[in-house]
C-alpha cells in the first residue's frame, strides 16, 4: 500500500465508464486542439459540460497556443464530472517505425499527467488506456506501456484507476498487472 508519500501508486482495474469515476483527477485522452473529440475526449467533454471546453480555449488563449504536444499534460476544471480535476494528455498516434521513441512518448503521457496530479493535490487518478482507440496503439502494448510507467514514477498519488471501456480490454488488464 502506498504511504501517502512518494512512491509509484496502488493500482486498480475496472470496467467502466470513465466519466462517472469518483477520483480527484480524471485523465482524457485528449487531442492537441484540447476542444474534444470522439471516444474518451468526447465523453469527458460532453459529461463534463461546457467549463471544461471553456478552460481549454483559455489554455489555447494563454498559455498553449499551439496546441497540447504529444506526451505532455495540462489540467482542468472538471466541470460537472464527479472528480474535482481533468489532466488533458495527448498521446502519439501509433507508428510501427515509432520504435522506442514513440513508447517513450506514451509513457510520458501517464508520468506528466501523475506529475501534473501532484501540483494539483490529487491523491487517487483515474486514467483510460492512452492511444489505444482512435490513435491506432496496440492495446496489449499500451497496456504494458501503461503500467511501466505508472510503476516506474515517483509520486504523491496514492491510487490510480485504470478505466476499461469493455471487459476483454479490462480482463487484458488485470493480467498484465499480475506481471
């Protein structure tokens, strides 16, 4: 179990829909432009409502002009979601001859994203599987990818839900955890 001090983070697997997850900090898979989109992005925007779409422009407006690059995280007001937070992370979109660079790349989508938690607060994280709908990434790999990363950081946050759309994806999961 995690101390409450720095350490790599308890995690869980569970099935379900991310947008309804009580934790302090929801992770969308989000898309540089950070204005929604389809699967995950579209969810939190939609369920979330119109403040989070509002303070992603801002961050447009301000400090992101050019879009949110790949492997990096921004965090939102939650809007009307059940968490307090959503940390936007874009992840690479999957290239065969992306090699470890682009693994990199994913692996830091979860690590900034935990060290955006920490500025925030945030003890318990809830995070969709990175890159591996629309974005093409082999949902075994972005399941391994997922979880070296999450036990590879030091970190205040406590717990970490790693949310599954479908059962095979979260059984895939809870496999994986055991290695």
């Amino acid at each position: 179990m995690h101390d409450g001090g720095r350490g790599a983070p308890v995690i869980e697997v569970v099935r379900g829909d991310i947008t309804r997850i009580r934790v302090d900090a929801v992770v969308n898979a989000a898309n540089s432009s950070l204005l929604g989109g389809g699967g995950v992005d579209g969810a939190i925007h939609r369920a979330g409502g119109p403040r989070i779409l509002a303070a992603c422009r801002e961050l447009l407006r301000t400090s992101l002009p050019d879009g949110l690059p790949s492997g990096q995280a921004v965090a939102t007001t939650a809007g009307d979601l059940p968490a307090r937070w959503v940390i936007h992370t874009v992840g690479p979109v999957y290239d065969s001859a992306g090699g470890e660079h682009q693994a990199a790349l994913l692996r830091s989508c979860y690590a900034d994203s935990l060290a955006v938690a920490d500025g925030l607060g945030a003890r318990t994280v809830a995070f969709p599987l990175i890159s591996a709908g629309a974005y093409g990434w082999p949902v075994d790999d972005a399941v391994t990818q997922a979880f070296s990363a999450i036990r590879a950081a030091t970190t205040a946050v406590e717990a970490v839900t790693l949310v599954a759309f479908d059962e095979p994806v979260a059984e895939l999961m809870r496999r994986l955890r055991q290695r």
